[in-house]
C-alpha cells in the first residue's frame, strides 16, 4: 500500500512517499481503506519528536490520527462493523506507528464510528480529533443549557467545534480570536472577543456577573485570568496548559470512543455542527499540509486525501 512514512523525528522533510505492507488486522480491529485524513497539530509535534518522553514510536511511522473510509476487512471478534460500512475514526493506539496517512489503516472497534451521512469522507476527516476534544472538554465540564462558556481560541481547529457543540447543549458561547475571524464566529451564534491586554474588562462587559465555564484551547496563561471572567463557581479546562489545576480547573486530554464520536455524528446529521475544511492536499503533498498546520493560522481543518 501507499504510505507516508519517516524513519526518523525531523522537519516536513523527513516525510516520503513509500510503499509498505497491508496492516495486520487484529481480533477487535477492521481495515479501513482510507478516502482522507486530516492533519492536528499533535502530528507535527510527534513527528518532531516533542511526545517522545510520552508515547513509544515504531519506525517506520505513519503520521495521522484522523481517519474517514470504508471497512475493507473484519477481525475475528469484530461485530460492530461489516464490509462496506462508511465510517470514521480518531485511531490513537498505544504506540505511534501505524497511522492513517495511507491507503490502508487497521484500527481497533472502540476508535471508529458510522460515519456522519450528511458529509463529504474530506469533511468527515476533519471531525474525530478535534471534533472529540471539544465535545469531550464540555461534557466534562458540565456544559449545560443557561451556561455562559468562554472558548479562548475559538476559530481554531478545535474552538471552531467547541462553539457549535456548545450552543447545541443550549449554553452562550464567548469566543476569543482575532478580529479578522470576528465575524465568522457570529455567524456560528457565538459572541466574539479579541484576544490581548483589556480581555477580562470586554469579557466582563459581554457577562458582567461572570462565565460559567472556560475552555482553554490555546495555552500561553489565558487560564490565569480565569478567577476574574468566572463566576465564583466557574468551571475551567484546558487542553493547552497544566496550569490550569492552580485555578481550580481540569487538564484535559482527549481519548478514542466510540460513542462519543457516533454523538457527533449525529450532531452533524441534525446539522447543529458543521466541520470546517480549511484545505485539502493530496497524499504525495502531505509534508505541505504539515507545514500549514504549523503556521497556526489556519482556520478549521487541513485535509489529506488518501484515495
């Protein structure tokens, strides 16, 4: 099968185009035949080896979490899924290696779902990461319908989800971004805000009794002005900075399930949430998708068809 692969951490040019073996299929696992993927910026990161000291890595490896295809083939003990199902799938195993940047990915039951009918295999790609850390990070939280929820980096791959799924639980959605994304976020009903000195006084003249919730998406100690935008109450995660838990918050990291990734489905069929693609590259081209996700300006999702 077409792969992309590298042998070593490195920059986007340690990524090649080569050809490898069908994946094994285990007991609890399909094939999936890959149609696209989607790049977050985990898999630049791991390809530079920051997640080395995290996460063990079987050279040669195959970048990409994000996946959308049809099952080619079943495992032993694998009854979710039949030979010809659409689906789509956050396929984080244990080890980094086999990924989905190729035509071919073996990934365990628990990581897939039915994909959404109402998308394209590109838009379905863009979803599960993403898609999960959003819906993850306000299930969590306790989102709820009343609640006012700030999401610091609401325009990004991520924040862009986290609206829509947060204006779905029936909560107000405050949105920091820049103003060039102002209006985009409007149009997805939240209330956006520019990031930078005077944010706590133009979110509290947004809620002037506090938010309920903040989601941090962003990093870089947004979280510390938690305690002055919040009620006395306020519940707090971040997916970006640690520091969260000084503030009473949670850290959050986002995991492969199944149920989860068939509610945002169903979300997408009800076309209360709808992906954003940024860009689409072809597999050959998966090092320049690499390198615009790493710009970290790209507003919802970069794609990588597969077939």
């Amino acid at each position: 099968m077409r792969a992309i692969a590298y042998t070593t951490y490195g920059g986007p040019d340690v990524l090649e185009l080569t050809d490898l073996p069908t994946p094994k299929v285990g007991p609890d696992s399909v094939l999936v035949r890959v149609r696209a993927t989607s790049v977050n910026p985990v898999d630049w990161k791991v390809r530079e080896g920051y997640l080395d000291g995290l996460m063990d890595a079987t050279f040669p490896v195959v970048p990409g979490w994000d996946v959308a295809g049809v099952v080619e083939q079943v495992g032993a003990d694998a009854p979710e899924f039949a030979v010809g199902d659409e689906v789509f799938g956050y396929v984080r195993k244990d080890v980094v290696g086999g990924g989905t940047t190729a035509e071919l990915v073996a990934a365990p039951v628990r990581t897939l779902a039915l994909k959404p009918r109402t998308v394209s295999f590109e838009e379905a790609a863009a979803v599960p990461l993403a898609g999960l850390t959003a819906y993850q990070a306000l299930r969590r939280l306790g989102v709820s319908a009343g609640d006012t929820v700030l999401v610091h980096a609401a325009a990004g791959g991520v924040g862009l989800f986290a609206v829509q799924i947060a204006k779905a639980f029936g909560a107000r959605v405050i949105g920091t971004a820049s103003e060039r994304n102002h209006e985009h976020l409007r149009a997805l009903g939240a209330e956006p805000v520019a990031y930078g000195e005077g944010l706590t006084d133009r979110v509290r003249a947004l809620a002037p009794d506090g938010v309920d919730v903040v989601l941090d998406l962003v990093g870089g100690g947004v979280v510390a002005t938690t305690p002055d935008v919040g009620t006395a109450e306020v519940r707090a995660g971040s997916v970006a900075d640690p520091e969260v838990t000084a503030v009473g918050g949670v850290y959050l990291w986002v995991r492969p399930d199944s149920a989860d990734l068939a509610a945002l489905a169903q979300l997408i069929d009800d076309g209360a949430v709808r992906p954003e693609v940024a860009e689409v590259f072809p597999l050959e081209e998966t090092a320049a998708a690499h390198e615009l996700s790493a710009t970290g300006h790209v507003r919802g999702k970069v794609v990588v068809r597969v077939a």
